[in-house]
C-alpha cells in the first residue's frame, strides 16, 4: 500500500501524517508513506486543498484532518 500525505509541511499535514501513522499500526497495515510538498506536484494529483491523502493512487481525503478513527475506516 502507497500513502501520500499531500501538503506544504503545516501543523495540520504533521498532524495528518501522525493519525495515519497510528491508524496503520492499530490496524496491523505496512504500508510506504510518502510526504509531497511541491504544489505543482499536488494539484497534478488532484488535490486542490491540504492537506490531502492518498491511498494507492484513490484522493480520500483533501482539505482536512482526519482522525484515526476516520483514517482507520478509510483504510479499512
């Protein structure tokens, strides 16, 4: 599994990027996290709002924060 954690590196991407950390472990899912900051980059994805995740190429999230719990049922 491919996760991309879409934003410029704000407190809210950080924060994003933590809840799918631990939404992953409390699932027992390995999976690659990769961080894309570059703008350009994320609009090409789609994503017109940050932060933003990825998961295997599908936007489930963008313009928001999830909680693990919320994380947990997209992954699921």
């Amino acid at each position: 599994m491919l996760i991309k954690i879409l934003g410029k590196g704000c407190k809210k991407c950080a924060l994003l990027e933590e809840n799918t950390k631990k939404a992953l472990q409390e699932l027992g899912i390995e999976a690659t996290i990769e961080k894309v900051t570059d703008i350009d980059e994320i609009a090409n994805l789609g994503v017109l709002q940050t932060p933003g995740l990825i998961v295997d190429g599908k936007i489930k999230l963008a313009g928001k924060i999830a909680t693990t719990q919320k994380i947990k049922k997209l992954l699921s």
